[in-house]
C-alpha cells in the first residue's frame, strides 16, 4: 500500500480528527474488526520529515489514535468502500498549545507481525484562530 500524500491547516485552538482509511498493498479494505484484533498505529510532527524532534505524537497505546470505519476509494479505483480507519484526535487544546507553524506528519498502521506501514503524509499549518479573544 502507498502512503497518501495529504496536506491541511488547523486554526489554533480547535479541535479535528483525521480520518485515514486503511487499505493493503493491494488495495483491499482492511475493516474495522481486524484493525481492533491487534493493529496498533502511531503519528508523529516533525519540523521536517528528517528531523528527530518531534513536535506532537499519537498513538493508539496513548488513547490518541482510535480505529473507526469510513468510506475510502481504493488506488485505481473509482468507487468508494467502507474500510477500517485511523482516526487521529487532534484536541483544541492540544492545537492551542503548539507554538510552532508548520510540521511534516506521517502515521503509521501496524499489524500484528510488528510490520508498519504509511499509510498517509504530509504538511500541517496551524493559524491563529481570527475569534481568539
């Protein structure tokens, strides 16, 4: 499975979750009871994807990362299914805190060998909130 390239903002103080549908290398939907059944998955933030600083971590052991199901479109497809997903908490409290602007992410599934894989990447931008008092 290829890694999706995903790039979004989120205004300082509010709160989203990502949603990642997980698919598998060749592009079958891995659903929701087999992702619960020992697959773990991490994200991480990093000033670039190089860097060793890490400016924010989630992980399905610290209750950040939870497994969901939506609806995804498979590579090469063109007709959505519903799949298993990563749904990744960012807290308002958690995007209030950052003081930092812009961060390379990528989160990881990991099944039950111990064996990760990206499932997407990309850039997070974090812009003050216009309503902030």
């Amino acid at each position: 499975m290829a890694a999706l390239r995903f790039d979004f903002t989120v205004r300082s103080g509010n709160a989203l979750t990502l949603s990642v549908p997980v698919f598998d290398g060749q592009g079958a939907p891995i659903l929701h009871p087999t992702l619960a059944a020992g697959w773990t998955a991490r994200a991480k933030v990093r000033t670039v994807d190089e860097s060793e600083t890490v400016l924010q971590a989630w992980s399905t052991s610290a209750g950040t990362i939870t497994w969901g199901i939506t609806s995804g479109v498979p590579r090469g497809g063109d007709t959505p299914v519903t799949t298993g997903a990563a749904l990744v908490a960012i807290t308002g409290a958690m995007s209030l805190a950052w003081d930092w602007t812009v961060g390379e992410y990528g989160v990881d599934v990991i099944d039950p060998t111990g064996a990760a894989t990206e499932i997407v990447f990309g850039v997070i931008r974090v812009e003050p909130d216009a309503a902030r008092p």
